[in-house]
C-alpha cells in the first residue's frame, strides 16, 4: 500500500505536528503533503525534509512567515496536489486538510483536530478579536470566509471515514458535516515526562500567549490573591501585555525550553486551565508529572481531566471562578489528589495508544472499503 498523509501546514512544532510525525511512524514509507513548510521545523519533528511536498504558497512572498494572509487560496491549493499513485490517503485537518482529492478507489480518512474554527463556531470571536466586527474591510472579510466555509462543508463528502481527536470535536464534526466519526485521542509523549511527588508552593499556567488561551483571566484571577503564587511560561503576541498586567505574586517568563517546562510542571501545586480547547496536550503532560490540574470545564477538558481524581473543574471563563476554584482546591488539604493517579490517567494517551489504534482503524476500513466500496 502507498500511503499520503496531508497536512495544513507545518510550521511550528504543534499539536497537529506531532500527530503527523506519529502517523509517519505507523506508516514509514508515506510522503507527506502540506500547503507550506519549515525544513527546521520538520527536522525538529524528525520527519525527513524529502518526504515532504509542498504547495505554491511556499514560494509566494513570505509564504512560510505569513501563510495565513493566503487563506483565500488555501482551498485551490490543497486542491492541486496529484495524490493519483497511492492508495490510502490520510489527513489531518484543521483547516483545509481534508479537501484534498482523491479518486474512487483511493480510501481517505481525515483525522480532525477541529472543523475551521474562524468559519465555523468562532466565527464571531474572530472577527471581534481582529477588530472586523464592522465596517467595509469586515464586509470583505465575511465574504471571503462565507465562500471558503460552503467549500469546507462540500469538502465533508470527499472524506471516507473521519477520525476526531476528542468526543467534543465529534460532535463538531457531526453538526458541520452530518457524518459520523470515531475518536482516537491524540498522542502525548508520556515518557519525556517523570512523576514527581515533590510540589512546591506555586501554581503553573502555560500555553501561547493568545487571547482564546485565556491567560489574562487566570493573571487576573492570582491578582487577587496576592498571597499565592503564579508561574506562568510561554510566547506569544500579548506577553508584553500579560506581564505589564501582572501583580508581584505572579511570573510571567514567556517562553522557555522543554527542560525548564518540565520542572516548573513536576514541581507545581496545580496547573491551572482556562482555556475552552478542542482537545489540549497541555493538562495531561501536567498530569504526567502527577500534578493535578484546575480546568475550565467544558470541550475537551471534560476528556484530559479527571473530575475528583486527577483535578477539579470551574464553569465560567471568570476570574471569580479560577478564585474560587483555587480556593476549593486548597481547602481539600495538602495533597487532595493522587500523584500517582494523575500518573496513571495521563498513561492512557500515551504515544503507543494512540498509534496502535489509528493502524488497527486504518487498517480494518481499507479492508472494508476495498471489499465494499466508497462506504454511504
């Protein structure tokens, strides 16, 4: 079997990425697809350089830097690719992914991090957010997004089988594109992370510093609580922002390398969560480290997080809930949840799961779809 699996891009060292890179692992011998790509990156991820094939957006001014200014020809050049010499065809899609075409007796399966959130269920938010809630340059905007959402949606009926990376997604899937799907959550590489029983008197936040994370409200929320103390690491476009904002009892490092994560996220009392996410690697990496986590509840938290095992839940984006929550997790004690349990738990989303279960899914449908056909 010839295998091509696409992505939308590969760029930064992500999510999606290492889902990618762990698809290339269950299948060695696919060539990998994708609308623009960083050689560094992809050696970062360790996905040979050869391997990859990418659009004419790579060679367009700041292609690699600014793709998503290309967002209107994202549609036709995910379109271009020639995939006619392999059998099976697997994307994983966040954005455009999954339109890619394939012929009749080619199997495509998508695996969706999330249909495109800016068309579809954030469609509002990002127009607020960009400040293109009104006026002429709005007006454009919509339009653009309103063609680009009819080909998302046509775009459903070209895949075969979707795979989602958490049940919250699934129903997503199945609002937007009426089918049915499996879920396979993502990888987490568990093994890069240690147990450690020894916490110490700080909570942690960590994601990028975008404003859908929800950092500010967790700042905001430790401002008032000026005898506890906050550690909060990553990059982003509001770290100036978030550190202007932030009180005495609360660091504000930006980004940091993987080993100095690592530390901050064994040692911590909590990591706190605030962020309504698709799926989110973050809190289980946390709870590899057998620290628990406090979590916006709600999407795929419900999923990462353990309610009353591994971590507790608050159920609005406020920071009087983060207060409050905080303030319920100390008042269980010391230690009111298992390190070893948030071990435990965080084992089930090993890198090994998940591989074995998208090779036995892939496996059995290209049994069933050779036997039976393009599945209704």
């Amino acid at each position: 079997m010839r295998v091509a699996i696409i992505q939308d891009w590969l760029v930064t060292v992500g999510g999606s990425d290492k889902v990618v890179k762990a698809m290339l692992d269950v299948f060695p011998q696919a060539d990998i697809y994708t609308l623009v790509a960083k050689k560094s990156v992809c050696e970062e991820l360790g996905i040979p350089w050869e391997k990859v094939h990418t659009s004419f957006i790579q060679k367009m001014p700041f292609g690699t830097k600014k793709h998503r200014a290309y967002l209107p020809l994202f549609p036709f050049a995910i379109e271009q690719f020639d995939l006619r010499g392999y059998d099976i065809v697997i994307s994983s899609s966040h954005c455009v992914a999954k339109g890619v075409l394939t012929k009749a007796e080619q199997l495509h399966v998508s695996y969706v991090h999330s249909p495109i959130r800016y068309c579809w269920d954030m469609y509002n938010e990002y127009l607020e957010e960009s400040g293109l809630y009104r006026g002429i340059k709005s007006w454009l905007v919509r339009r653009m997004l309103h063609t680009v959402r009819k080909w998302d949606a046509i775009t459903g009926n070209r895949v075969d089988y979707f795979i989602s990376n958490s049940d919250y997604v699934g129903q997503r899937v199945r609002k937007t594109y009426r089918r049915e799907c499996k879920t396979i959550h993502p990888n987490i590489d568990i093994s890069s992370f240690e147990l450690c029983e020894d916490k110490q008197e700080y909570y942690l936040a960590s994601s990028r510093l975008v404003s859908y994370k929800k950092i500010d409200i967790i700042i905001e929320a430790f401002n008032r609580m000026k005898d506890k103390k906050l550690i909060v690491i990553g990059g982003g476009p509001n770290f100036s922002a978030y550190k202007k904002m932030a009180g005495p009892n609360i660091q504000v490092m930006g980004y940091q390398p993987f080993d100095v994560l690592k530390e901050k996220m064994q040692h911590a009392k909590a990591f706190v969560f605030a962020a309504d996410e698709d799926f989110g690697m973050i809190p289980i990496e946390a709870e590899s480290c057998g620290t628990p986590v406090i979590a916006y509840g709600h999407g795929g938290s419900l999923e990462t997080v353990c309610k009353d095992k591994t971590g507790l839940f608050f159920y609005e984006q406020t920071p009087d809930a983060i207060v409050n929550a905080v303030n319920e997790f100390e008042a269980m004690g010391n230690a009111p949840f298992d390190y070893k349990e948030c071990r435990k738990w965080a084992e089930k989303f090993s890198e090994e799961r998940f591989k074995r279960e998208l090779k036995e899914f892939v496996d059995s449908k290209y049994v069933e779809f050779k036997n039976n056909g393009v599945p209704l």
